[in-house]
C-alpha cells in the first residue's frame, strides 16, 4: 500500500509601502527573518509602493532573498514597476533577487 506524503508550506507576503523609510527597510528584513525562523518557506514582497529607487530597499530586498536562499525558502519580487526593475538591472543585481530577464 502507497502513502502520499502532503507537504504544507507555508507562505508570507508582505508589501513595501510608499513612503518606505530606511526603518521600513530595517523592519521588512525582520519580519522576513521572523518568518523564517517560524518555518514559512514561500515570500512574496509586493513592490507596487515602491515608487522612487533608493538602496536601502534594494538593500533590504537582496537580503532578504539572501536569507531565504540559505534557508531553502523561495523569494519573489511582485508589482516592481519597470523603471525600479531597470535600475537593479543596470546595477547587475537582479539576478540576487531572482528577477526573470
């Protein structure tokens, strides 16, 4: 007799605000990291507030699919408009994020 093993995983969105400070950054590195370590295994951060560039959220980002990586979670990017995209393809770190080309 076959048994199906059901694996549950779970998952955590979070979403960057538009008026993302770098306390804001700070914070969505922590929530990740505490979601980590409470066994969510799949991330999705809605970027759709995103609005200007700056690299304390592209900082925060990249370490949060850092963290996520070393922790055997999978980590996307959601709604990042094509000019922040650009910017982090001109600075050759998208594929830190796990953006498509």
């Amino acid at each position: 007799m076959a048994s199906a093993a059901h694996m549950n995983v779970s998952s955590a969105r979070f979403a960057i605000s538009s008026r993302q400070t770098s306390y804001g950054a700070k914070h969505l590195r922590t929530q990740v990291r505490q979601a980590l370590q409470e066994g969510d295994r799949h991330f999705v951060v809605d970027c759709e507030g995103w609005n200007q560039f700056d690299l304390s959220t592209l900082s925060s980002l990249i370490q949060c699919a850092a963290a996520c990586r070393e922790h055997g979670a999978s980590f996307e990017v959601a709604n990042m408009s094509s000019d922040i995209r650009e910017n982090v393809r001109d600075l050759q770190l998208a594929g830190r994020l796990g953006l498509a080309d």
